[in-house]
C-alpha cells in the first residue's frame, strides 16, 4: 500500500551544471533554495534588492534594471531615522541618503550585467496581496513600518498578474534571449493576511502563473515551472516540516524539497561534484577536540589538499 503521495515532476531540457549562471529573485522562500546553491557552490546570485513578494513589484524591479534606469533622490524617503525607498526591501535602508542611493544604483548596474551572463533566472511568487501608496497610486514592495494609513490593500486580478509576468519574461528575454525560466510560487502562506484570504491569493499566482507558462510553451518557449507549494502542501502535509511559527518549511522541508529540485534540474554529472563539496563542507565544520594534535593537521593537510583539487577542476569553487 501506498501512504503517501508524490508530485511529479519533469526533467529539465537545460538542466544546471557548475558552468551555469544562475540569479535567483523573489519570495523568503527564493533564498532557502538560494541557500543550497550556496553551500554547493553554484555560481549563484541572489534578490539583489532583498526579498519581494508580488509579481507586479519584481516586474518594476526588472523594469528599471534592464532599461538600466538609475535610483535618484526621488525615488527615497526618510523614516523612523533611516532613509528607505518603495521598491526594496528593508535590508537596503541606510541612515545616510547618499550611501543608499550608491548601493541601489549599484545593485541596478550589477543585476543589469548579471541577466546579460545568467544562464537560468529563478522567479518564485510570494502573494498577490499587494499595498497601494495613496500618495503617488503606486505599488509598494515593502511598507517600512510607515503607518497604514497611507496605504491601500488590494488583491491583484489575475489579469494584471499574468500581463506582469509576461512583461517580465519580455524584459528579461530583450537582455538574454538564451536565458532558461524557472518559476515558482512560495511554499509559505501569509496568514496575516487570513487564511482564507491566502488560499485566494495563491491562486491568482498559479492561475496567471500558468496561463503565461501555457502560452509561452505552446510556441515551443519552454519555460519550467517547479511545484514547491504544491510538495510542501501534500507530500509534506504535516506541521513537523514547518518552523515554529507553523508558516515557513523547515530545514528538513526545505533539504527535502531541494533534493526533488536537484534530482531534476541539475546536470547529471555535477552530482559528483556536489558529493564532493558537501564532503568538505562538513569537514570544514568539524570542531577538533584536540586542534594542536598530530592527528587533526593531518586532517587539515588532506581536506586542503581536496579543496585545491576541486578548486583547480572548478575555478570558481572557493571554501
């Protein structure tokens, strides 16, 4: 008897190998994955400007970064001591406007280059919710803690959601037209917004999602879609794979839904590879008891040796 179900999932036709470039851009649930690329070291990028969670924000995003439009001082703003802009997330904000606007123009010029050299962008869609400022009717990628009222909450339509994807695809593809898409939408739910509320706002994203997917890939533009909500919500249908606040994977989730990822979107032959950098990973993560002894710089003089080794295969691997 069978106890438990499984999503299937299809094999990459451009699957990712060491050579690939790869940028990473979305949700929280972007940079767990982002996480794994890391520790393997994949050549990978991510959310250069922090985490974004709506489809029509990433589209301005990509907006601005592939027509190279350049951040000014009208574009940020000042509050509770610090200086913020719209578009970004938090993690951006700085006390000093200048340094704020030579990390944001910074970041527009590096991603621009980025998409140009990426092989495979990875896009993972958080929630259609979004918040309107009332000042300019523009949309927000993230609030600031600037009081609500000065905000509108709506519920993207799925038709703004879809025609925001498919200017993303285009903006992204006039860059590189070669560029592989692998999208996602974020296993996380945003209970703040209600329960219910989530449940309707996830299915705007795969609704739009995958009525652009159905288009673009009926002119033979294969774009991939990988289903992380989906696993997490039946093959992982159980509270012990969340975090205590009972709303994002946890780290045995997110290894599990790494290894489905890997097993169909990563070259065959870079498994071997991998095998290797975990290996040294772990090793480089050993704590001796004895650090001075004969034995343990025996043991650093071999794992050295390795890491030169695979850094002489690989050029980029560095420990």
């Amino acid at each position: 008897m069978q106890f438990r179900t499984q999503i299937p999932i299809s094999k990459s036709n451009n699957p990712i190998d060491y050579n690939s470039k790869i940028l990473s851009v979305g949700s929280c649930f972007a940079e767990n994955m982002a996480e794994k690329f890391d520790y393997f070291k994949f050549q990978n990028e991510t959310n250069p400007f922090g985490i974004i969670f709506n489809p029509v924000s990433i589209e301005k995003l990509f907006s601005r970064v592939c027509k190279e439009e350049l951040f000014t001082e009208k574009d940020v703003f000042f509050h509770n001591e610090r200086w913020h802009s719209f578009e970004v997330h938090s993690d951006l904000s700085n006390a000093d406007r200048q340094e704020l606007l030579e990390t944001l123009n910074k970041a527009v010029t590096e991603t621009n280059k980025k998409i140009k050299e990426a092989t495979h962008i990875i896009i993972t869609f958080g929630t259609s919710w979004i918040y309107r400022n009332l000042e300019n009717n523009e949309i927000t990628a993230n609030c600031h803690k600037v009081p609500q009222k000065q905000f509108s909450k709506e519920l993207l339509s799925i038709e703004v959601i879809q025609k925001s994807i498919q200017n993303t695809i285009g903006l992204i593809q006039a860059l590189n037209p070669n560029i592989n898409f692998i999208f996602t939408i974020s296993p996380v739910r945003h209970i703040k917004d209600g329960f219910v509320e989530n449940q309707l706002s996830k299915s705007h994203l795969f609704t739009a999602l995958h009525q652009v997917l159905k288009i673009h890939n009926s002119q033979f533009i294969i774009h991939n879609y990988f289903p992380s909500y989906e696993i997490m919500m039946d093959e992982l249908r159980d509270y012990r794979f969340y975090n205590e606040d009972m709303l994002h994977p946890n780290q045995i989730a997110i290894d599990y839904i790494w290894k489905l990822f890997s097993e169909n979107y990563i070259a065959q032959e870079s498994i071997s590879t991998m095998q290797e950098v975990d290996e040294i990973q772990k090793s480089l993560r050993h704590r001796s008891f004895n650090p001075e002894s004969e034995q343990h710089q025996k043991f650093l003089a071999k794992l050295q040796q390795k890491m030169n080794l695979l850094g002489e295969k690989i050029s980029h691997i560095k420990f």
